[in-house]
C-alpha cells in the first residue's frame, strides 16, 4: 500500500477494498497523499 | 479504519464513502469523535456496523451530505435532526430506514433548515408524519422529496401538500409504489403548476 500511495502522490480520491490500513496505512496515507479529498472504504476493517 | 480517521491523512478529507465496515461499538464512537475530520462535508455509511447516534455528538463534523443505508438510527430519531453535525445537511438520504417511530416528533423537532433533497424511498414513516412533513415551515429550500414505496404517504399528503404554502422551493416529489392515486397527483399538479409529481 505505500509503494502505490508513492507512485500517486497527488492522488484526490482512492478506494480500498478489504484492506486494513493500519496504523502503517493510516502514517503513509498522511504522508504521501495529504491532499486526499475523497475515500472510499469496502469491507476494511 | 479508526487509525485513517482520526490521523492527520484526512485533514482535507471532503467525502467518505464507508461499506460493511465492522466498527466496534468503540471504534465507532472514536469515529464520529475524530478531531480530524473537520472538512468532511459528505458521509455515506452502507451496511456498516454503527449507529447513526454517533453522530449526533460529534463535535467537528460539519456536514452536507449524509447517507444511511442499513445503519441503525438512534431511538431518538429527534436527536438526529437538531444534531449540529447535522445542522447544515443540504442532502439527507435514509433508504429503507424503519421510521415508524419518533418520526413526527423529528421532523417537528427539525432543524434541518439548508435541506435540498430528502429521500426516503422504501422508509416506514410513521403514520401522520408525511402529513409534518409536507407542511413544514421549516424546510424553505427543499427541491427534491422522495418517498417512492413508503406505505404511509396517502393522497392525504398530497392534499396536505397541495393546500400548504410551505416548501416553496419543491420541483419535484416520488410518490410511486405507494397508497397515493392518479387522483391524487392530479389535485397536487393542480395547486402546484411548477411542481413535478411521479
């Protein structure tokens, strides 16, 4: 999951699908997308 | 899910769309607490393990736009109109929501003033609360109703409808797969000339 938010660091809107972020996700979310407007979240606990 | 919540990735966050999430009581209520959600305006929960509750205190959610589908609303259907996260909804969606309770006090209670469009479609409406509804002085920018399939919206709500002065900005209500007859509509097309009526 951050190797991917790396490649798209100007990413607006994304979609998980049974994925759990974790904290790991959640530290890389906010680092390399901190312009994500809009989330989409399916069966992630 | 509640880390990604209440972590700094989602200061600018606009719109979250949430499905069968299996939120703990607890992780739920850390949700609708999260101090990082300030610019959330857009929040749909589908088939989610949470309760529309939650929302009624949370304290930095402002929102615009609220979807609930298979999510519990609160006993106190009431507190979630006067919620303040609530307060500035221009769209409330509660599809197939059982509202056969509390209905008429909420929408009495309502302070859903910015409201555009309100769609119940397959809802349990309380008998009566239709009635509140259509003739509601608060609701002056509401464009848009739906109440396709609820089994308590009778011709007596386009009657009502029809002789109110309120809801001055409706252009369109869904009345399909209800009690309502061709008769009906048609008295309610009559009064209301600008208004659509399915």
């Amino acid at each position: 999951m951050v190797a991917v938010l790396e490649a798209f660091p100007r990413l607006k809107a994304l979609t998980l699908d049974a994925l759990n972020p974790g904290a790991a996700g959640a530290a890389a979310l906010a680092a390399r997308v901190p312009g994500l407007e809009e989330l989409s979240t399916w069966r992630s606990g | 899910m509640v880390r990604v919540a209440c972590s700094p990735a989602v200061r600018e966050l606009r719109s979250w769309s949430l499905s069968a999430i299996p939120f703990s009581r607890e992780e739920w209520e850390a949700f609708c607490a999260s101090p990082t959600l300030g610019s959330l305006r857009t929040l749909k929960l589908y088939d989610c393990a949470a309760t529309a509750a939650g929302l009624v205190g949370a304290r930095s959610l402002r929102l615009q736009e609220l979807d609930l589908w298979q999510v519990d609303v609160p006993d106190d259907l009431s507190s979630l109109f006067t919620a303040p996260a609530c307060a500035g909804l221009r769209k409330l969606r509660l599809i197939g929501q059982d509202l056969s309770r509390g209905a008429r006090d909420a929408f009495a209670a309502s302070q859903l003033t910015e409201l555009q469009e309100l769609e119940l479609t397959s809802t349990r409406l309380e008998r009566g609360a239709a009635e509140l509804l259509v003739t509601s002085p608060r609701l002056t920018k509401l464009e848009r109703l739906g109440l396709t399939g609820c089994p308590t919206v009778t011709d007596a709500t386009l009657d009502s409808l029809a002789a109110s002065e309120h809801l001055p900005a409706l252009e369109v209500i869904f009345t399909a797969q209800t009690p309502c007859t061709d008769a009906g509509r048609e008295r309610l097309r009559a009064a209301r000339p600008g208004l659509s009526v399915y």
